[in-house]
C-alpha cells in the first residue's frame, strides 16, 4: 500500500510517501505567507514526481500538526482531540 503522511507546520511542511514501509519520497516546504492547503498540495505534488508515482497510487493519507484541519483532501487526520 503507498500512503502519504503530512505534516502541516506553521513554518514547513514535511511529506513522506511510503510503500510497504520503506519511503519512497520524502519533501520539506517552507510555507511562508501561503496557504496551508496550497503548500501541502505542492509538496504532495513534489513528493509524487521524486517518488515517480502518480497522486492516484496514494491510497491511504494523514495530515498531523498544527496545520492539519487547513488541509481537507486527505483520507485521515491523526491527533485531534
């Protein structure tokens, strides 16, 4: 199973693609004045092309950190409370 995990920061966010628990790519984006949802797309984004997958092999995503109710197109959101 390829699965991405997100971690929308208030300075970066990181993105990790796996697949069968080895990483396949992994991403770090300063977010700047930018949207949350706009970097963490970007960086998905930039994390499929190193990774020379498409977003549609990702079958399984998570967001975490301070960021991650600004970024609703992921399947899963860990630590909320």
């Amino acid at each position: 199973m390829i699965t991405a995990g997100i971690d929308a920061g208030l300075q970066d966010t990181k993105i990790v693609i796996f697949k069968d628990n080895q990483v396949l790519s992994q991403v770090n984006v300063t977010c700047g004045s930018e949207p949350t949802v706009v970097v963490a797309e970007r960086g998905l984004r930039q994390a499929t092309e190193s990774g020379r997958i498409s977003l549609g092999d990702i079958q399984y995503a998570v967001v975490t950190g301070s960021g991650r109710a600004a970024v609703p197109f992921v399947r899963g959101q860990a630590g909320l409370s």
